[in-house]
C-alpha cells in the first residue's frame, strides 16, 4: 500500500512549493510523489524522490507522467542508502505514528516511525547533514503524537538551528511543518 495524501502531506506541499525556486530538491519518503510534483511547481530546477517502498516507486512515476510532471526522477532508496549528492532542500514526511497494537511496524513503515514515533526522523536528521548544500534547509513534518520535542533537542545536538514555520492544529493532534539548518 502507499500512503495516500492527507492533512499532513497538504501542509508540507505548501511550504515546498513557496521554497523551492531554484533549488536541487530531494523528497525523501516520496510516496505518491505529491512532494516531488509540488517542489516542481515551486520552480525546483532538479528533483530526486526516493523511497523504501518499490510500489511507491512506480506510483509516484506513474503519477508525475500522467500529470505531465517531466524531468523529476524517482529511485528505490531506504533512507539515503541510495544518494550520493548534495541537495538544497531535503523534504521528508516521515511515518511519525508510535508503534501500537493493530500496526505492524515491518508493514507500516509508511506510518510508524518507531517505537514512539520519531526514531525515523531522528535518524534522517541525523544522516541528512552530509546530504545539505551550504546554505541547504530541510522541510519535515513533526506530529505532538511522537514528542516533537526530542526532535527538536535531537537537531540542536546535530547542530542544526530549526524553526517551526506552522503549526496546524487537528481533532487528534498537532502537526508542525518545520525548517531545520545548519549552524554555521
Ligand atoms: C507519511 S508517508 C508520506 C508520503 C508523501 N511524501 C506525502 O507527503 O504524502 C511516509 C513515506 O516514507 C516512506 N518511508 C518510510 N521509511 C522510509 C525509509 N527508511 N526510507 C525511505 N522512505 C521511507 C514510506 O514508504 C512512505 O511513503
């Protein structure tokens, strides 16, 4: 299955598509390629989605050839395993839920991002430092279900500075779509 657009991928697509001018963009988790496709109508001049799930691979090309999305390029990668350049902005929507009963974790890998939700962010964070340009920002969505906090005190001890750009308030939680960067 791959996951289908929701509040937290609308919020993220409106953000990249006001920063994305003139950028080389890697969308990291791609899925229907929703973020891939936005960073090419904000002006992006080259585009790398990647993600761990193969069906998710061929839909996002599929969708970006149907909707006459040309020159964004889509590969296989679990996180940057498969990338070997720099980029100026790096997205990610990760699977943020918490593990629980009733998801499976090697299965919902596109929802859960661990055991209490934000080891997957943490971990890109981490890794996605010798992926940034100078000057580069990643854009990623944090959830108040998986302790946006230890993200963010995570960040700081990586030497990034962050900035929560917005905040969208649901029934059953908070989303945040933040920009990270590094400190000079
Ligand atoms: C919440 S979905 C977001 C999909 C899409 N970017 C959007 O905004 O709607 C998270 C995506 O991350 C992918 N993903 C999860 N773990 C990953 C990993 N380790 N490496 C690459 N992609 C991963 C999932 O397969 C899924 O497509």
């Amino acid at each position: 299955m791959v996951y289908s657009p929701k509040e937290d991928s609308y919020l993220l697509k409106k953000w990249v598509i006001k920063l994305s001018k003139g950028k080389k963009v890697l969308d990291m988790g791609t899925g229907s390629g929703i973020q891939a496709m936005a960073a090419k109508l904000g002006g992006a001049v080259s585009i790398l989605g990647v993600d761990k799930n193969k069906k998710a691979i061929e839909l996002s090309k599929l969708n970006a050839k149907k909707l006459g999305f040309e020159g964004v390029e889509f590969k296989y990668s679990d996180l940057f395993l498969a990338v070997n350049e720099k980029f100026d902005l790096i997205i990610f929507n990760p699977p943020y839920l918490p593990f629980e009963k009733g998801l499976n974790y090697e299965k919902d890998y596109d929802l859960v991002g661990g055991e209490k939700g934000n080891e997957v962010s943490i971990e890109f964070l981490k890794q996605a430092i010798e992926y940034l340009n100078n000057e580069g920002i990643i854009l990623m969505i944090c959830s108040s279900l998986s302790d946006p906090f230890e993200i963010f005190n995570y960040a700081e001890s990586f030497k990034y500075n962050y900035e929560i750009l917005e905040e969208l308030r649901l029934d059953f939680e908070t989303l945040y779509c933040v920009k990270f960067y590094l400190k000079n």
